[in-house]
C-alpha cells in the first residue's frame, strides 16, 4: 500500500501526534505528511483508535486531494466541504441518479427513490436497491439505516423540515447535497462539481463536451426572428422562468410568452390565447423509458387542442402542439431534449439532425444500458 510506504520512509521525521478522531486530521486545514506517517505506525503498532478505512481515506485525501477537504457551492447556494471519499450515496431523485451513471459512480448509490425503483428499463441495476421515499416525502429511518456518506437532493424538494433537520436531530453525520440535474441552464455546472466530489472529472468533463456539442449547434442555427412558445404542465398550468421547460424553450432559440413570470401558476384560458404563441410546449409525467404506450401523451396533447378557444390560438391552428416526456425533457438527456426542441421551433433549419438518433446516442455514450429508442419508450407526441 503506497501510504504504508510513505510513511515507513517519513518515519525519521516524525513529529506531533495523531489524534485520535479522524477530524482530528484536519484541525488545521489539512492532512500533512507526519500526521499521516504517525497515524499509520500507531495503527500498526495497535495503538490507534483509528480504524483501517478511516487510515485509508486519510491516505487518499493526502495523496489525491492534496491534504485538504474537498469544498463546493451547491445549487441551494450552500457550502458542502467532504473530508473523505464518498462511498456510500442516497439518491433522492431519478434525474441525480442518472448523473451517477454519467460519471461512471453508480456502484456507489445504495439507496434510490421510489420513482427510480419503478424505472427498471432506464436503471436496471438501481432499480433493485432499497426505496428511501420520494424526493417529495423522503422516509428519514430507510436513509439512515442505509448510513450514507451524502444525499442527494433537489433544491426546492424536500422541504428541510423533512431532511436536514431531522437528520440533525438524529445526530447523524451525513452531508445533504442540493443539486437538480434538470435545468438546462445549471446541469453542466452540477455535474463539473460532483464529478469534482467524486474524483470523476474525467466523466463530466466527458459528458460536458458532448452537450456542448449540441448547445453549440442549437445557437449556431437561432434565428433572429424568434417563435413565441408557451410552456405548460396541464395547459392552463404555466411553467414560467426558473422551471426546467422554461429553460429548453429558451435555449432552443424561442422567445417565451412568459419571460418575467417566475415557478408555476395557474392562468386563464384568456390570456393563453392573448398571448397567441406559435408553439406550445407542454411537459408531461406520461410516456418515457418504462412504456411504449402513447394514449396518455396522445390525451395530453388533445387536452391543449380541444380547449374551448384554443382553435383560434396560432400554435394549435398551424398544427404546432407539442408534448415532451419529462424523462427527455427534464433531465441529464438535456442536449437531447434540446435538439427536439428546436428542431419543432425552426424544422427549415435543421433537415440534416435527427434528434432520434441524439438520444440512442446519448444513451450508448453515457447510460449503457441495452436500451433502443426505436423500438421501445414514448418521448414525444407528436412521434419523432
């Protein structure tokens, strides 16, 4: 073992002692070569109360991570400092566990919502690990029994009352990360720090590139002249800025109805039809990886078309509704989503991309799953 090696050749030079803790370790800041050296001889010499992991993850922060704890802001603007690898993961949402799979650290997951339990085609793995709840409504007792290095949480969801500070209360020493890994606007920054937490920077930097790739084409090929999109959730259920429909209808070059309308809120069918936007754009729980049944996207779609007074709204007129599973939409398959997207906003512009063939590309690439998307899954109605 390399640190074993370290520290017989430091012996020579030892001073000061290790305490007795492993945060001890860090009572100035970090990790130095003589607190390692002397942890390691009193754990041999059996004089240690420190046990061989906790030896072993005081080895790879000093020889990985340069002595020092790791530190980043996460997306509830929170500071989350780890002073050992992360081994033990809960994950309380699908879209978190899919960015697990993305930077190659799926093993790591041993508990998962009950919405990835229910997705056994897109985690075929994960999808046998223990229920820990929903990212609404987390069970605190099935996290704990499971003893998680971190969790994994949306920023809005769950409510801290029903997270950290029962955690707290519990007395437990588990750090609660907030990341959503479903805005477009904020999913490449999410993954760069938690492939930085996890040592996989190799995979995100991957992963970054490869959307990148997409976000780069889609700006590329806008317009000046813009379409006006509405974005909705049941079509008098507005998606307006900061939510992660809003977010792809603006990267893929459209000029949203909403702009300056935060969250999600009820309107009047009178407005929508005011607002006379070009396209509509609705999310839906329906369709994705688990079916390849499109009646409940088809009903969703006809819901927005056969509302009183929406025939005369241009975007139902011309024949340019659109439903999008969230799965696509609302998730790490962004890029995907995002292609789709303006490929319905500007079809003239993007003959030559198939955003069918993105997606089987995204999922060979990063999800490596058996898993063909002209066969199985409904994502879209109308269909690609």
């Amino acid at each position: 073992m390399r640190s074993v090696v370290i520290s017989i050749l430091l012996l020579i030079s030892l001073t000061g002692i290790a305490g007795a803790h492993y945060m001890d370790f860090f009572k100035d800041g970090k990790i130095t070569k003589e607190e390692l050296a002397h942890a390691v001889i009193d754990y041999m010499l059996g004089k240690s109360d420190l046990g061989l992991d906790e030896i072993r993850d005081a080895s790879h922060v000093y020889i990985h991570w340069g002595g020092k704890p790791k530190s980043i802001v996460d997306s509830a603007n929170r500071t989350v400092t780890i002073y050992k690898p992360i081994k033990r993961i809960v994950t309380l949402t699908s879209d978190a566990a899919e960015a697990l799979v993305i930077l190659g650290a799926k093993d790591k997951i041993v508990g998962v919502s009950k919405y990835t339990k229910e997705s056994k085609r897109q985690f075929p793995e994960l999808s046998k690990l223990p229920s820990v709840g929903s990212c609404f409504n987390p069970d605190v007792e099935a996290i704990v029994n499971l003893n998680p290095d971190v969790v994994i949480a949306y920023v809005r969801w769950p409510d801290p009352s029903k997270l950290e500070e029962k955690l707290e209360l519990i007395g437990v020493d588990t750090k609660v990360i907030r990341l959503d890994f479903y805005k477009g606007s904020t999913i490449k920054e999410e993954v760069e720090k938690l492939g930085y937490l996890l040592d996989r920077e190799e995979n995100a930097s991957r992963y970054i590139k490869w959307f990148e790739k997409y976000e780069n084409l889609v700006k590329s090929r806008t317009p000046e002249k813009k379409v006006k999109v509405y974005t909705c959730g049941k079509p008098l259920r507005a998606f307006g800025e900061g939510s992660g429909l809003y977010d792809l209808s603006v990267a893929a070059g459209g000029e949203n109805v909403l702009k300056g309308r935060e969250g999600y809120f009820d309107v009047d069918p009178e407005q929508v039809i005011l607002w006379a936007p070009d396209v509509i754009l609705r999310w839906s729980y329906a369709g994705g990886y688990e079916t390849d049944d499109i009646s409940e996207m088809k009903a969703d779609y006809e819901e927005i078309v056969k509302l009183p007074g929406f025939e005369n709204v241009p975007a139902v007129k011309n024949g340019r509704v659109y439903v999008i599973s969230g799965d696509l939409a609302t998730a790490p398959s962004f890029p995907v989503a995002l292609v789709t997207v303006a490929k319905w906003l500007y079809p003239e512009v993007y003959g030559d991309v198939n955003p069918k063939e993105v997606f089987q590309e995204y999922i060979d690439s990063f999800l490596h799953i058996n898993y063909n998307v002209s066969e199985h899954g409904i994502f879209v109605y109308p269909e690609w």
